[in-house]
C-alpha cells in the first residue's frame, strides 16, 4: 500500500471522526446558550405522557387481548416470506427454471399456513373474546 492509499483511507476516517465529535458537542452548547430559561417544576412534569394522553389511566396489571399478540407473532413470521422471496429472485436470474418448483413448494407450505390460521379463526377480528 502507498501512501495515497492509506491517505485516502485514513483522512475519511478522521473527517467522519471529527464530524461525528463536533456536530454534537455544537448543538449541545447551542441549546444551553439559547435556551429560554429554567422550565418551572411543575407535578405535571414528572407524569407520564404516552400516545398523546396527559395521564393513563389503569394499572400495570390490566390484561390486552392475545388476539394483538398473535397479530405482531404472525406477521413477523409471515412478514419472513419477502426474506426468502428476494434471495430466490436473484438467483432465478442466474439460475435456471428450475427453482421455480423451489418458490412453488415454498408458496405451497406458506400459503397451508395462512388456510391453517384462517380455519382456527385467527384472522378473524370480529370474534374477539379474551
């Protein structure tokens, strides 16, 4: 390696170095200098404030529906199926037509799946009972 190489690669690295440090450290002190003065400390201050409602009402305890659980469970799993599409994609351009009896019997299983959940009725959102 020359010297304009490990230039190259160590000025980046210090600029990006030396952003990183300075942007921060700038608006920090621009904050303090223009900030309005000591905010009051006020009961409201110190509370809770979650999806645009000053005070939650409740406990801790109070149970959600599964039902919302098995929502966020089954679209991540679901939500997979793009991870293995767009691999395939790629390697059908350079591969053959013969993956496309791979991406079938991957369509198949996933697609017994979604008739699987929909036959236990959990995509059914008027029947909410927990």
């Amino acid at each position: 390696m020359g010297n304009v190489e490990i230039f190259d690669t160590t000025f980046a690295l210090t600029i990006l170095v030396v952003m990183a440090l300075c942007i921060p450290t700038v608006l920090l002190l621009a904050n303090w200098v223009l900030h309005p003065g000591k905010i009051k400390q006020v009961l409201i201050k110190g509370s809770s404030y979650e999806c645009g409602l000053a005070h939650v009402s409740g406990t801790a305890n109070e149970r959600y529906p599964v039902k919302y659980y098995m929502v966020a469970m089954l679209f991540l799993v679901f939500d997979l199926e793009v991870a293995f599409l767009y691999p395939w994609t790629v390697q059908f351009l350079v591969g053959g037509w013969e993956l496309l009896f791979v991406l079938l019997g991957f369509l198949v299983i996933l697609e017994a799946g979604y008739i699987y959940l929909l036959k236990k009725g959990v995509l059914d959102w008027s029947r909410i009972t927990d």
